[in-house]
C-alpha cells in the first residue's frame, strides 16, 4: 500500500511545523539511542522540591513516527510495488 499524504493522520498540518516536529524526533532519537535523554530529575528551589519525570520512549515507535513524518514532507519514498508480468 502506497502512503497517502492526503488520507494522512498529518494531513492538513503545516509543513513548518512538521519539518519543526521532525527535527526535534530526529534529536530525541539520538539522545535516546545514546543515553544522553534523562528519565527522571528532581530539584530544590527556594520554594520547594521539583520534579520532573519523561517516559522513555520505544525507539522502533519512534523510528516509524519519524519515516511517517519524513513521507509525509517528501523527504522519503515509500517503495515502489514488486514488478509483475502478464502473460
């Protein structure tokens, strides 16, 4: 099946705040895929503890949301269909 970009999920969305979105999936997968993104963190001010926790994300879920936004703006073909012969 060929990726629609009009039947898309993303359809309709700007293609600035797509390329926008991408940028920061395509950093969060490096970070993630080097160790660099932090899963929890807590601190102290002056007017009490904070914390602040991010879910790990699967990084195969992340990888096809990235392709999907990389179709979606035409950076990416989708594969052509298997040639076939008609006798």
């Amino acid at each position: 099946m060929r990726y629609n970009r009009s039947n898309s999920l993303l359809a309709g969305m700007d293609t600035s705040s797509l390329q926008t979105r991408l940028t920061q999936m395509q950093q969060d997968y490096l970070d993630l895929m080097s160790g660099r993104k932090v899963e929890s963190a807590s601190y102290t001010q002056g007017d009490g503890g904070k914390n602040v926790s991010y879910t790990r994300a699967n990084s195969g879920e992340l990888a096809m949301a990235i392709r999907q936004l990389q179709a979606q703006l035409g950076i990416i073909c989708t594969p052509r269909r298997g040639i076939g012969f008609r006798f």
